[in-house]
C-alpha cells in the first residue's frame, strides 16, 4: 500500500488532538478528519441567525456549534469543530479518584499507571485554579453551602484550562468587556488573551483565554506536518493490504463530495456516540469489520449528570459571570447519601441577553420567536426550539426555568442573577446500550439508538438532587427542581462514556489496555467511548490521559 499518511485520526477532541500531537512528535505522517468546522472568535453562535445547531442527518446543510442527540428519555449534547469538545466544555481538568479504577478496568490500568499523563495534560493545557482575587459569587456560595452543611472538608477549588491575568478584579470600569483582556502568544504560537469572566465558556471564548485543543495539542500537532481537515465526515472504514482505507464525506456548500484516504493505523477518537456508531456501521451493515466483539455498544453511560436550579430571593449569584464551573463538593467516596457523586457550581452563558438585543421589549421578544421560527422553518429533525435546545443542553438551567427567563429578559439586563444552577455528576449504573435500529418512518435506514433505563440510576440522581436541596436551604434557597425530571425521568448529559469498553478480552470489551480493536491490529479507539464505567467527575482530562498513553504504546 502506498499512502501519503501513517496514521488517520478521526476526530480532534481529548482523544484525537492529544493523539495526533504526540504521534507528529515522533515524526509519524498523520491527517486528522473532522467533521465540524474551523471555528475562531469572530465566527462563534451569538445571535439568533447564527449557526448553533449540527444535524447529523444533515450536516452539509447544518454544521453548527452544537450536536444535540435525542434518545427518547436521555438527550446527548456533544461539540461539532476542531477542537471537539473542547469548544463546549466547562475548562476543568480534573483527575479521576482513585477508586474509579478499582474494577471494570483492565488490570494494567491504574491510577498509578496514568498519573504521569495526567501531569502531562495539566501541563498541556495550562491547568490552574480561579485566582484568589477573582472568586465568583458562586464560589462563595458554594463554599459557604459546604460549610454550613458539615461538609467543609469536602470543598475544594477545581483546575481549570483558562489563562487568568493576576491584575484582573471585579471592581474594573465594564469588567467583562474585552479590552481587560491581556493577549500573549503561547508556546505553540497561537495568539490568546486573559479571562475577564464574561461568561460564556460554553458557546466560545471571544478573548481566547479558554485553552481549548485547537490552542495546543492541535496546534503542537501541526507544527509537526500534522493535516488536519475540517468538515470531513467518516462513513466507514475497511481493512485493505498494510492498513485500512478510511471512507470520509466532504461537506462543502451543501453538499457531500465523497472521498477516501489509506494509513497503516486508524485513531477513531469521534467521542462515544460518534466512534461507536461508526464501528457498528461497520460490523453489522457494511460488513468491513465483522469480527468486532459483540460487546460493542455496551455499557454506555450519562456519567449521572444533572442541573438543579436553586432559587435564591435576596442574594445576587450571577451565573452569567465568571468560568462557567470553579468549585466542587466532592461525594465520590461514598460515605454519604450510599451513592458517589461530585457537586460543582454550575455557569451559563448569558445567551438570552445576546438574543435580547436593545431594540425595546417588543424588539427583544420578536428576536427570541424568530430564532423558533427559523429552525422550524428548516425542519431541523433532531432539536426542537432553539431556547429548548440550549436548555435541555446545560446551557440554561432547566427546560422550565426557560420560560421564567425569557418573560424576565424583558425587563432586567441579568435575568438570572438571583439563580444558582447547581451542577452535579455521578457514578450511575453504565448499563445503556447503543445499536442501530430501523426508523419508523423511514424502515429502510438504520440509525443510533440507545436502549436505556433509569431504573437503576435513579438512586444517584435522587442522591444529588437531595444534596442540591440540602446545600440551598443552608444558604437561604430554594431549589427547582426540573420538570423534565419531575415528571419524565428525562435526562441530557455533555458527558457521554462507553460503547466500545477498554476490556481484557473480546468477551467484556472492545478495546484491550493499550485502545486497539480486538481482532483489527492497527485500528484503534482513544476517546470517552473506551472508558468501562461512570467516572462521576468531569472526564475530559482522563480521556485525554488516556490517550496520551495510547500514543506512547502505539508500535513506531
């Protein structure tokens, strides 16, 4: 086989950015296919006009910021654009306890065994806490909630992957505005800038300070000869002499230009949905791998996130300023409520008040219904109403906390000072499983879908929603607790883990210790759909530890 690349790397996430740096490190030809775009400051979703929304029916038409997945009663909110979810997540890099490794795993991975590339990706990505100097009134809250509650001990300040500048305080003239923010150059040459809390960490850092993959990892990967393509989305892979021939659509004006590259390796790092799918595709209806384990799609898992707003009468909490997650709660040993979870301070980007713009109340209302009316106008199949859409994507609090904003929008520039979003993950049970299912309207097309149940989950998610009550009324809150819960169990996690498990044999996994595919020499997988089990934390900075070892064992 001739190819002009060693290695093809799917995706460019926590998995497949950390791979394609350390492998173009080593001098290895390595191309990178993503499927969402390029995104810079200029062009990330404010307004209503804007592209927020990727349709995976229909991405050459819709390659927006955000791909929102439903599965009946549990929604999947995932990043689309270089850099994958990196661009959406919440900046902690944080290490998983311990004891997430005690079982599920395979006996070579261990917390021992990864905590050198936990060091190597907190150096990467710039990891530190918020500054002293710049606590958010959530931080304040939280901690004091911890306090009052007995749970002191259990606070603490959580890393983050944002730059801060020392000098940067609250009591600035327009703090949040961008000309507080300080650029530099970092070591792979990319311009960035400091944080001045503006809040909107989830839809794009418009000063750069947020240290997103495409800032370092990518970046350093590049430098090397990496290629990386954008808007190029894999359909199936297949082995051929010396490797495999990766099968990719060309997205470009509306339209698909089919195309197809060879390596001698393959890093699916497509996220847990993403790379999941494609191996199922695969096996059971091209048939081009068929000898993938049957445990393919098992043991999926929500990594038990929930969002309970609290409502607070009289204290300012302002979730719209500041990092979007800085502190944490940490539950995971245990000890209280016979469930593990983590309770972090909840952010939100102020995305009503970019839509709300001073044209008078009329004004504002008519911006916010015509942003419904477009994405009904384009009969986008896979979202509803774009304000339900960021809702139910952790981006405002709760689906029925929605509609209280929307009417307080019109008369306050911070609708939402007076809410503290409480955040929370956990150890759930991780007994999903993804498979491909025939449409009802469309019996001729197979499609992800995900069998799940709550039913052994919800003691976690009660669990949290009890600690979320106990730390608000220590404070003077009251909690609200989400009608999609209430009164549908339904769920929507940014967190999304399993379907193609690390395991130490084809019976009880997909992948072995070091990511490659049982069965397929040479075909790996390096994101969160290897990792076997709720971690109950934010996993980014496991995932991409993880990857970081799979590159170093991947043969020369």
């Amino acid at each position: 086989m001739s190819a002009a690349f060693d290695v093809i790397v799917v995706g460019s996430g926590f998995g497949g950015s950390v791979v394609a740096c350390r492998l173009a490190q080593r001098g290895v030809r390595v191309l990178v296919l993503e499927r969402g775009r390029w995104w810079h400051p200029a062009d990330y979703p404010r307004s209503a006009r804007d592209p927020w929304i990727w349709d995976q029916r229909q991405p050459e038409r819709y390659s927006g910021w955000i791909d929102l997945r439903w599965f009946g009663r549990m929604a999947v909110a995932q990043g689309a654009g270089v850099g994958g979810g990196s661009l959406i997540y919440a900046n902690v890099v944080v290490d998983a306890n311990p004891s997430a490794f005690a079982s599920g795993w395979p006996a070579e991975i261990t917390f021992d065994e990864l905590r050198p590339y936990y060091e190597r990706v907190a150096r990467m990505l710039g990891a530190q806490p918020l500054p002293e100097g710049q606590l958010t009134a959530r931080f304040r809250l939280t901690r004091e909630a911890a306090e009052r509650a007995g749970f002191g001990a259990r606070f603490r300040a959580l890393p983050l992957a944002v730059t801060f500048d020392p000098a940067w305080h609250y009591e600035l003239q327009d703090p949040f505005s961008g000309k507080h923010s300080k650029v530099w150059v970092n070591e792979h040459g990319q311009t960035q800038g400091t944080c001045v809390h503006c809040g909107n960490c989830d839809i794009g850092c418009q000063v750069r300070a947020k240290n997103t993959l495409d800032l370092n990892y990518l970046a350093a990967a590049q430098s090397k000869g990496a290629e990386v393509r954008p808007l190029h989305l894999v359909r199936s892979i297949a082995p051929v002499t010396g490797g495999y021939r990766v099968f990719f659509d060309r997205l470009e004006r509306g339209r698909r230009i089919a195309g197809s590259e060879t390596a001698g390796a393959v890093v699916l790092a497509a996220g847990s949905l993403g790379s999941t799918e494609l191996l199922l595709r695969c096996r059971d209806q091209y048939r081009t791998l068929p000898e993938i384990s049957p445990f393919l799609g098992c043991n999926w898992s929500s990594n038990g996130d929930f969002l309970t707003p609290a409502v607070y009468e009289n204290r300012a909490v302002s979730p719209t300023q500041g990092p979007t997650i800085t502190c944490a709660v940490d539950f995971l040993d245990g000890e209280v409520g016979d469930a593990r979870f983590f309770i972090e301070d909840g952010g939100i980007p102020n995305v009503l008040q970019n839509f709300a713009q001073p044209e008078g109340p009329r004004g504002r209302r008519t911006t916010i219904l015509r942003a419904a009316a477009n994405l009904r106008r384009r009969s986008v199949p896979t979202v509803r109403p774009l304000m339900h859409a960021i809702a139910l994507a952790r981006i405002n609090p709760a689906l029925d906390g929605v509609t209280r904003a929307i009417g307080r929008v019109m008369g306050s520039g911070d609708p939402l000072s007076g809410t503290m979003p409480w955040f929370a993950q956990g150890v759930d049970a991780a007994d999903g499983r993804l498979y491909l299912g025939r449409s009802a309207h469309a019996p001729w097309r197979r499609r992800l879908k995900l069998r799940w149940s709550i039913r052994h989950s919800q003691a976690v998610i009660e669990a949290i929603i009890a600690m979320h009550r106990r730390l608000s009324e220590a404070t003077g809150g009251q909690i609200r607790v989400p009608a999609s819960w209430r009164m549908l169990h339904s769920l929507v996690t940014p967190h999304p883990l399993g379907g193609c498990n690390m395991g130490a044999t084809p019976a009880d996994g997909v992948v072995d210790h070091r990511g490659q595919v049982f069965g397929y020499p040479g075909l790996y997988v390096a994101d969160g759909a290897i990792i076997p089990h709720a971690i109950g934390l934010n996993p980014s900075k496991t995932i991409a530890a993880l990857a970081e070892r799979i590159a170093e064992l991947m043969p020369p």
